[in-house]
C-alpha cells in the first residue's frame, strides 16, 4: 500500500512494524496486540496500540457490512494488515482530515519530506475497492498504527489446484528442513518482538528455538548438562555492545560444549554492520543478514555445518542457487545517467532478470501504465523534467485508475 512508503520518510528512529493476519484469527483472540509500554515493541520503544487502529471496522461487526467474512468461506481470504511506527505521530486536531485529498499535516511537512497528501486518500480509495476497511491511532511524538482490511478471493481456481498447491509447498518444506530437523538452537536478543521473528522463520526449518535475552541468560541456558545446543544466533547488537563480555562468550561456550558442535551465528542488518566478529583468535561468528527467510538461512546453516564446500563462507559471496533467483521476473530501471542504467542492469541480470531500462520518467510512466509485465521498477529521485517522486505519485494516479476501470467493468 502507498502509505507504507511515508512511513519510511517520517520515522527517524526506532522501526516499522508491519503484522498481517487472518480477520478470523483476530476474531479467535490470536494475541496480536501491542502493549503501549517499551518493553515489547520491535526497537523498544512505545507505540501507538494498534487494536485502537480498527475500532469501528464494519469486518468485526456482526451487524454491518455485507462485505463481512464469514469464517467457513473457502472461497474468500479476508486479511488484517497492521503497519506501526514510532514516527512524529500526527497532532490531534489534524487527525480528522488525513484522508482528505491533497491536504497536509502541517505545511511544511511537504517542504521538508515531499509529497503531496494523495497517498493516505488514494489508500482509503483502494481499501474501498477490496471491500474493507481502514483506520488508524495516532500519538504525537509516539507514532501511528494504520490497519486495514481487505477481502481477496482465493488463488486456487478448484479443489484440486488447492491440494497440487498444498502438496508442492509441503514438500518444499520438507526438502528444506529434513537437514535440520530435531536440532536445538537459541536465540539471545532482548527485543521480544523482533525474537519471535527470528524464531518463526528458524522453526520453519525444523529447529527447536529457546530465546533468552542477554548472553549471561544464554550461558545459563547452554550450561545445562540434559541440554545439547547445535546453534546460537544472537543480534549483532547484543555482540558489539561489549566486546569483552562477548569474548567472555565464546571461551566459555567451547568450554561448556567441548565434544559438541555448536556454531555460533550474528544476525546483522547488513554485511558491513560486522565489527567485532573477530573476539577470539579461535571462534569468528559467521554473520547472517536481515531480514530473515528460511531459505536463505537454510543455505547460511548448512555452509557452516559441513555443505556446500565449495562455496565461500559467511555469504562473502551468492552461492550458486541465488544466480536464478530472479529468473522469470521482469524489471524496470529508470536513470537519466547511462552508467548507472549499466550498472543497475548488470547487477538485477546476474541474478537472471529481464531487465528493460528507461532514461526518463515519461518514458518509464508510458511502460507502466496498467496492466503492465514488470514485477519491480527501480528509479532515480534526481532526474529532470519528471524526477522520481512525481513519477511515484503519476504512478499512484494510475494504478487508481485502472482499479475504478477494473471494478466499474
């Protein structure tokens, strides 16, 4: 959705949180509430409550609209989308009209981040369309929580395409987690909230994943004689806030687990983000990027578990699998500067992307006027005549149009 880009602009600190969810899920009391309090928010700090973001929605209302789910349809996927940040929030007496068409908060918001104040009106115009709802609360100097619903129909045109479907991703599952299954791992990170993330996507291969929150806990945890560890995964944070106490971890984890392998990983947001790998003349953590996919860990894990030999170590290098990750996609790159359409180019063909390249905004707005073949575009902000902003909000326009086409047809 459109207003997920602002979120991005108006957050300097802290983080973007985005949950979605099944409407009967929420219904059934699956605990996806956020607490206003620090201490389990994704950064640590407050947020705006997001079960306040959709009181009023007609979806949780026996009684309102006819565009309601009821949970036994197979047909119909109703979905409840969450984005939280801890941003400048939005001022009370502002709240009423963010929604309206071409208006600001406050004018020198578009001075200072761009924009035009279409984006949150054009979201509330395609939510419309889905047959749902949308919402949100808002605390100055906390932040926002937008939610909003929508109602899809099922991907599967039959009951045996269902079940092909369910098939195929099982024993993908399957293959991915046979290498990995019954092992142990633990997770040290003190945010809980960014814990169970990396917890869900390690226990889709198979792991059993303990969290704890600081290296001390972990120590404690490992120490246990009934308890054998195959992994530790601990934020790239918690390892470079002391480097001291971080190699006190690594000399006592080879003590505690002599005749065990267990490897120990860093979870960075970037490559670069590693400083302090090297504590130990003996034990260098290999270091695993941000987000977390179960694919891409599976491929991290086993390099360091024995596999793929031939392949270079702490992802230095794409291992084999990833040169077809972008077969069959097709991408747009729009620059007015040709090297850097090489570039770009180059980069998104390595991995076997169709690449079309377009040196100005009206050429790339032409190219993406619905219903286009282009999976993702990828523009400059600095470009003359029409830069990559308005090229943004053109793009906005046109996508509304087509859907009031497609619905009105």
């Amino acid at each position: 959705m459109f207003f997920l880009l602002s979120f991005f602009q108006f957050t300097k600190k802290g983080h973007i949180f985005l949950t979605v969810h099944l409407v009967e899920e929420v219904m059934d009391s699956i605990d996806v509430e956020t607490e206003s309090s620090s201490r389990n928010t994704l950064s640590g700090l407050p947020v705006a409550d997001r079960c306040r973001s959709w009181v009023g929605f007609k979806t949780f209302n026996p009684e309102g609209s006819s565009h309601t789910l009821s949970p036994s349809s197979s047909d119909l996927i109703n979905l409840i989308v969450s984005v939280e940040d801890t941003g400048e929030g939005i001022p009370l007496e502002a709240q009423t009209r963010v929604f309206t068409p071409f208006m600001q908060v406050d004018p020198s918001i578009s001075r200072k981040y761009g924009g035009t104040g279409i984006g949150l009106s054009i979201s509330k115009c395609l939510v419309g369309l889905m047959n749902g709802d949308i919402g949100f609360v808002s605390i100055p100097d906390i932040g926002s929580t937008f939610t909003f619903t929508a109602v899809f129909s099922n991907g599967c045109s039959n009951s045996n395409d269902s079940k092909l479907q369910k098939q195929r991703l099982k024993t993908q599952a399957n293959t991915m987690s046979s290498k990995f299954q019954g092992m142990t791992a633990l997770v040290v990170d003190p945010k809980p909230v960014r814990a169970k993330v990396s917890r869900y996507q390690i226990q889709r291969l198979g792991i059993h994943v303990e969290l704890v929150l600081d290296l001390n806990q972990g120590l404690s945890s490992i120490s246990n004689e009934n308890k054998v560890v195959n992994m530790v995964f601990i934020e790239q944070e918690v390892w470079d806030k002391d480097s001291s106490i971080s190699a006190l971890f690594v000399n006592k984890l080879q003590k505690i687990v002599s005749g065990v392998s267990t490897k120990l990983f860093l979870l960075g947001n970037s490559l670069s983000s590693r400083t302090n790998t090297a504590t130990s003349g003996v034990y260098t953590p290999s270091v695993i990027t941000k987000p977390l996919k179960a694919s891409m860990l599976a491929a991290s894990l086993q390099r360091a578990m024995g596999g793929n030999k031939g392949n270079p170590c702490n992802g230095e290098h794409p291992s084999l699998s990833l040169r077809k990750l972008l077969v069959g996609r097709k991408m747009l790159i729009v620059d007015d500067n040709k090297v850097n359409l090489m570039v770009a180019a180059a980069a998104l063909k390595k991995y076997g992307a169709d690449v079309v390249c377009a040196d100005s905004g009206q050429k790339a707005i032409k190219l993406l006027k619905p219903p286009h073949k282009f999976d993702a575009c990828f523009m400059d902000i600095q470009m003359p005549e029409m830069d990559g902003y308005v090229m943004l909000h053109t793009f906005k326009i046109l996508v509304l149009d087509f859907f009031k086409f497609v619905v009105n047809f």
